[in-house]
C-alpha cells in the first residue's frame, strides 16, 4: 500500500515582533491581561511590504533547503491561507511562478485555522489515490491585516507567519488517519465579513469574534476529534509522543491536554511567541520543535486544528 509521509519541514517569521508592552501603548491593555487569557507574550508583523506568497516562499524554501530536496519532484502546490495576496490569481500559483515549477496543479484552500488540517487531508488522499508523488503544502497568514488594533479582545491574539512541509509518496506509513468537519452555523461567532462588491467593501473588514463561544467549541472539538482518529487506529493518548495543537491560545491548548490525558510536556506549544497565525500555526509549531531536536524520526504526532466556519480537523502522523 501506498502511504504518504511527512519528509521535511519548515517555516518564517517576520522580522518585526509586536510585543505586550507596545500593545499597551496602542490600547487598552496590560501585559497581565494579556498573558493571564491568552499565553501571548509577542507575535510577528509582516512588513508592509510582506505579502502572504513572499512568507510561503521563505518557508517552502526553507523546508526544501532542509532537506536539500530536488524541487523539481514536486507535482502538486496547496496553499492553506485565508489572507491571499489578492482574489485571484490563488497564492499557490504565484508561488509555484517564484519556485520555478511548471505545469503542475497548484490552489488554495481556505478552511481557517484548521486550513493546514484541510492540507494534510487532501495531501494525504492525493498520494494515496496516486495523483500526486510529492507535495508541497504550505500555511501561511498574514492575519495582523484584518485586525482591528482599537478592538483589545482581537488585536492582542494574532501573528503573521509561515509554515511549510513536503510530503512524499512512501512504503512507510506517515498519515496514520486523518479527520475533518465543519459546523457552518458558527459563522457569525468568528468571521471577517468584509468583502468587495461593485469596487468597494461592504462589510467590516476586521475579525470579528465571540470569544467564550470560540473557547467553548475549540475545546469540545479538538478533544473530540483527537479522541476519534485514535479510536480509528487502535492507538491510545499515552502512546502519542506530541501533541502539536492549533495555537491559538494557551488555556485552550491546556484544556484540549487535559481532556485527552496528555501531559503538558508532551504538548508542543508556540503561542507565547507567535500569537494565533492562522493557518501557519500548527506547521509553525511542527518545523520549530523539529529544528530544535524535541520531535525525532519515528515519534508519533497527533495534529489538529480548529477555525471559523467553524472547521476542525486531527491528523494521526508517524514522523
């Protein structure tokens, strides 16, 4: 059988860093406050002149210079953004423009935070039906534009970033199993509803968010959807070596653990330094606890992400 294995990974962070302290000078807020619901301390800013396709860039680059991996093997591009450089052309294909890669299918895929989850999927169902051999899946957000910095319940969360993997056609088992859902009437809980029509935007273009709402279901839906993809396989939480959780906030984060029986130790956090980047986060969190030696060869990683829509996902990976 063929399966479909993470090879390499990684990842960019914008030079600029927006820490609570200069948030404190910008709205009504504290460093106390902040960390105290959150587990922010600082997250990255892209440049003005930052788009998303420059960050995915640097991270695909990144994750093939790693490796030192021929890019000429990749056959498929994905995308996971909600912050394209513009309606269309898809990030994917001027991506693929700036690698140099011809005449393979290249898209994007808008699921949210859980976007990179959506990636993972879809990467894993291209491999194993035999459409594709090696793929390039990215998530990137540059988030910090469609926040609202006079709004201290949303501007304190998030970050732009990037993160990237390549996954490849094996003999060995990566993907394990993977699951996804959607749950389309959160839609007014979380959402930018600005939009362009006849030229102008109607709408508001800033995240708007119900905060207890979002805390309640990220935290049903993660354990939930964990707990199913291990009964799936046969493996137990105690077997799991990390846990690599959407970064959104750590008291998620730490409630998600705690109903899955996963120590704290085991749980591969980021947020404190990247704030919430969307779909970047969990592949951000993935390449920096590889670089940094905490996650090896044959460890047994559970993945999962949740975002607006509301969309939710888990990924059973053996790295």
């Amino acid at each position: 059988m063929q399966y479909s294995k993470i090879i390499s990974t990684g990842s960019y962070l914008p030079q600029k860093i927006l820490n609570n302290q200069e948030l404190e000078t910008m709205v009504d807020t504290t460093d106390e406050w902040i960390v105290s619901r959150s587990g922010i301390k600082e997250r990255r800013i892209a440049d003005d002149g930052e788009k998303t396709s420059d960050m995915a860039y640097n991270a695909a680059m990144n994750a093939i210079t790693s490796a030192n991996y021929d890019k000429s093997k990749i056959d498929l591009i994905l995308v996971a953004t909600s912050t394209a450089d513009m309606i269309f052309p898809a990030t994917g294909c001027i991506l693929q423009n700036r690698l140099g890669l011809t005449n393979i299918p290249a898209f994007d895929l808008q699921a949210a935070c859980a976007g990179f989850l959506y990636g993972i999927h879809t990467a894993d169902a291209y491999i194993r039906s035999g459409l594709a051999k090696s793929i390039l899946l990215i998530g990137v957000d540059t988030v910090s534009r469609f926040v609202d910095f006079t709004d201290r319940n949303t501007c304190v969360l998030f970050g732009d970033g990037a993160g990237a993997v390549i996954i490849e056609a094996s003999n060995e088992q990566g993907v394990i199993a993977s699951e996804l859902h959607a749950d389309g009437s959160g839609e007014k809980q979380l959402s930018v509803n600005g939009h362009i029509y006849n030229g102008a935007i109607k709408g508001k273009p800033y995240i708007q968010m119900d905060g207890k709402a979002v805390f309640k279901m990220a935290v049903k839906n993660l354990a939930s959807v964990a707990t199913s993809v291990l009964n799936k396989t046969g493996y137990t939480c105690s077997q799991v070596d990390w846990l690599i959780p959407h970064q959104a906030n750590l008291r998620i984060i730490e409630s998600t653990a705690s109903h899955l029986g996963i120590p704290m130790d085991k749980v591969i956090v980021s947020v404190d330094r990247h704030g919430n980047t969307s779909a970047a986060s969990v592949p951000l969190a993935f390449d920096e606890a590889v670089k940094s030696g905490k996650i090896k060869r044959g460890d047994l990683i559970m993945l999962e992400g949740v975002g607006a829509g509301y969309t939710w996902g888990a990924s059973l990976i053996r790295y």
